[in-house]
C-alpha cells in the first residue's frame, strides 16, 4: 500500500469491474519508483496466484487518465507483461494500477 493512499478515503470510488472498459487510462505509469514498480509486479503475481489458486479477491487501486483514484474489488486471474486480466476476461493496464489490498 502506497503511503499516501488512505484506502478508507471517500474521494476513492468503488466500481463494479464491468465499468473497467468504458474507462481511459493515460499512456504513462502512475508510478515512477523503480521499487514501487517491482513490489507492484510481485503483488500482481500473487494475486493471480490467490484468484487461481483460491478464488480470492482483493481490492486493486488504479487512477484513470483523469486523475481519479478508484478501487474494484474483484478476482485476478491472469497477469501479463502490460495488463492483469480479472474475473469475466475485463483487461486493467498494469501502469494504471497504484496498489493492491490483500485480505
């Protein structure tokens, strides 16, 4: 968890993962730390492990290209080098993720 984010903060939307594709995420990656980066692959990983493995689900925060802060609340199935693919086969670039909440 980043620092800076207060995951009970109301200005952080929760929305249904069916909402993901209608959604623009910018070009660039939310984060700029080379370690923020790596810890942010690590927790992709494990949460397809939890998804596969156990049907977990967890909470993903991601900023849109509007700079708005969300969270989903949904199962990872899959991880690939730019995206994470969740539950239903929706898509969540990877450069948009800012961090994950394991229960």
């Amino acid at each position: 968890m980043l620092p800076e984010l207060k995951t009970t903060d109301p200005a952080i939307e929760t929305i249904e993962k069916e909402t993901i594709p209608q959604l623009r995420f910018g070009p660039d990656d939310v984060l700029t730390d080379p370690t923020l980066i790596h810890r942010r692959r690590h927790d992709a990983d494990r949460a397809a492990t939890l998804g596969n493995a156990y049907h977990g689900k967890l909470d993903i925060y991601f900023q849109t290209e509007d700079g708005a802060i969300k969270r989903v609340y949904t199962t990872v199935w899959a991880t690939h080098e730019e995206y994470l693919t969740l539950k239903s086969g929706i898509s969540l670039p990877l450069r948009a993720i800012l961090s994950f909440d394991f229960y």
